[in-house]
C-alpha cells in the first residue's frame, strides 16, 4: 500500500478515489441470533448495517418462527423465494448469509458438534493461511503460506499510477525472494486492457494470482484475461451472489480460482453447493475472508490449498481475532496454521458487554432510524 492508497471500483473518478466502497451505513456489522424453543442460541456476524437487518426483521423473521431449525434447506429456500423478487444478490443475500450462518451455529449447539463435523469432517488436519495486509515479508517470516497487498491506484491515475503499482510489486518481491507466493487485490477496479498491462508489467515479479481485476459481471472480460495472461492466476468470487453466479464463472472458463465470501454468497448453505460444483470441475475454491466461517468450511473442502487471514490490526502486524472482542474462542494461525477445536457450532462464544457497547455506541452517533445492529429471531 502506498500512503494509505487501495485502488477500488470508483478509482475510474479522481474526485472519487478515495472513497474505496462508496458512502453510507450499508457494510456495517451486523449480529443475529437465532433462539429455540429451549433457550439455546445460535449466533452470526454478517455484514449489510441497517438495511441486513430491516430484511432479516421484516422478510426472513416470519418465516423462522415456529420452524424448525434443522430444516436448513427448506428455510434457505424459502428464505432465497421471499426476497427474490428486490434480491438475489446485495443485500438480500448478506442479511440471509446471516441467518444461515446462525442456524447452523444453533444446529451445531443442538447436536452437539462443531459445524465442520456436520458437513463431511476434515480433509486436513490444520489449514495453511495466507495474510492478507501491508508487510508480506513479515507475513513470510510468521509462517504464513503466502501474502496479498492491495492494488494502490487504477486506471484514472494513468501511467504514473500503473509504474507505483509495478514498482510496489518489484519492492515486495524484493523483499520476500522469489518463491514466496505474492497476490494483489484490485477490488474491481480495473478494466480489461488494465489488467492485461498490468499482468505484462509485472510478469518479472512472479505474481502468484491477481484478485477481482474487474467489476464482478464482467464473466467475458475475465475469460479475456485469462487467455491474454495464461501464467497468471485470475481469481475472484468476493462480490459473486448464489451458485447462479458462480456457475457462470465456471462456464464461461473465466477464472483459475473461486472466492466466495460466505457472510455474502448465501451463507454456509450455499457455499456447500458451490464447493460441489467446483469439485466438478476441479476449480480450487479459496474462500475469501470470513473468519471461522471460512474455516470450517475449508476444512472439508479436498479443493482448497489453504485459506486467508486478515490482519486487522492497526499495525498490520499484530495477530488478532477476525472479530475483535466480540467472541472467546476464535481461531488464530500460528505459524501459519490454523486448527479448529472441537467446540460445537462455530466454536465461539458472544461477549455480550462488548454488544452492549456497540449498540450504544451506535444509538449514540447516528439519526438513522431501523432496527438496531443486533437482530434476534
């Protein structure tokens, strides 16, 4: 990263570079709880502010009371068939990822077994990670199977802005030696003969994959790619909705490696469907993000070499929990590894006082009116 810089899908507008994702509340953390009949709760981290929560409080609620919760595939339908008609994609899809994520975790409560056990076991006995962050080389020295910086500038920046880009490569690639795995995260915001210029430019430094190079419905500009720059990996998922969107990539031959998110794509549920289909295919499915949630699924994925960390300290540095404070019982690498424990559900349990903070917090510095950033049904 160069002074704070990270390339985004309005860096095509000088005027607008800086505002990576846009304005408003709409990525802002969400937490659902799912209760049964018997006081037991499941719970989930999801992302979507105030509008994942209107969704889950006014579409998905009434169809999870008096259900019951081990009707996973039944609820995901019918949860996916409410809001189609204004969904299948963006929010609808973060505030049902949500849910999903706490039926299982309360599944896992009610039988007595972690979430990975209840989907197939492990495939492996610890998870190689990768870090994504600004200091690869500390990374390496960590134990961490490779590392992934963020594209500083795109296009409207031009020739100057393409040359720190190569020039932030050649400097890591420096630094870690040649057989260490480097990855880029352009976040959408190139275009195709970008990316093809980009991929050339930095073909000495060894590349490991370039990630989400272009918007995510360009499937035909991701195949361009690919035949254009054969020796390196195109690989992206993050911002894809449902196996709908993940069948096409996989159709159209666009991408090397998928990325799905599962606090977006639909959850664990859905990322199941996708692993399977990716399977097929023999396309290795690398989830991006997503903490234990990842994990768990990862571990019993054949197809996936290893998963991502993110470092969310303010030092880049520092090894600390994907959620923060909000829950004991996270999973952390150690030398580059992670293991889960045998805990049941997602392993983790609520601090409720650091909610309690939060929510006030919240009260407190914002007008909006909606449902609170806790959602329970």
């Amino acid at each position: 990263m160069v002074d704070g810089c990270a390339a985004g899908p309005l860096s095509i507008y000088p005027e607008r570079g800086s505002l990576r994702i846009g304005a408003g509340p709409y990525l802002g953390g969400i937490l659902v709880e799912v209760e049964d009949a018997n006081g037991r709760i499941g719970i989930s981290t999801g992302v979507g502010g105030w509008a994942s929560c209107s969704i889950v409080e006014h579409s998905l609620k009434p169809i999870l009371l008096a259900a019951d919760p081990r009707d996973l595939a039944l609820l995901w339908d019918q949860m996916y068939r409410s809001t189609m008609v204004y969904g299948r994609g963006g929010i609808a899809l973060l505030a049902i990822s949500a849910v999903d994520l706490a039926l299982w975790d309360l599944l896992g409560l009610l039988r007595s077994e972690p979430v990975y056990k209840m989907i197939g076991g492990a495939t492996k006995r610890s998870l190689r990670a990768y870090c994504t962050g600004p200091h690869p080389l500390i990374y390496k020295q960590l134990g961490f199977v490779g590392a992934k910086i963020p594209l500083p500038h795109g296009p409207s920046e031009g020739w100057q802005g393409l040359k720190i880009n190569v020039e932030t490569i050649r400097r890591h690639r420096d630094e870690i030696g040649p057989d260490f795995p480097l990855m880029v995260d352009c976040f959408m915001s190139l275009d195709v003969s970008y990316a093809i210029e980009l991929a050339h430019a930095t073909k000495p430094y060894g590349l490991y994959w370039i990630e989400e190079a272009l918007p995510p419905d360009n499937y035909k500009g991701y195949r361009q790619l690919r035949m254009a720059a054969p020796w390196v990996r195109w690989v992206t998922g993050e911002h894809e909705y449902t196996r709908y969107g993940f069948l096409r990539l996989i159709e159209e031959r666009a991408v090397d490696v998928l990325q799905p998110d599962l606090m977006w794509v639909g959850g664990l549920s859905e990322a199941l469907r996708i692993g399977n289909l990716a399977s097929a295919y023999d396309i290795p499915v690398v989830p991006h993000a997503g903490g234990t949630y990842s994990y768990h699924f990862a571990t019993t994925q054949p197809q996936t070499p290893f998963v991502e960390y993110c470092v969310t300290s303010p030092d880049g540095v520092d090894i600390c929990p994907v959620f923060g404070a909000m829950f004991s019982g996270e999973p952390l690498p150690v030398d580059g590894h992670i293991t889960l424990n045998d805990a049941p559900g997602w392993g983790m349990t609520l601090d409720r006082s650091v909610v309690v903070v939060s929510r006030a917090g919240l009260d407190r510095s914002t007008s909006l009116d909606g449902p609170p950033v806790a959602s329970k049904s």
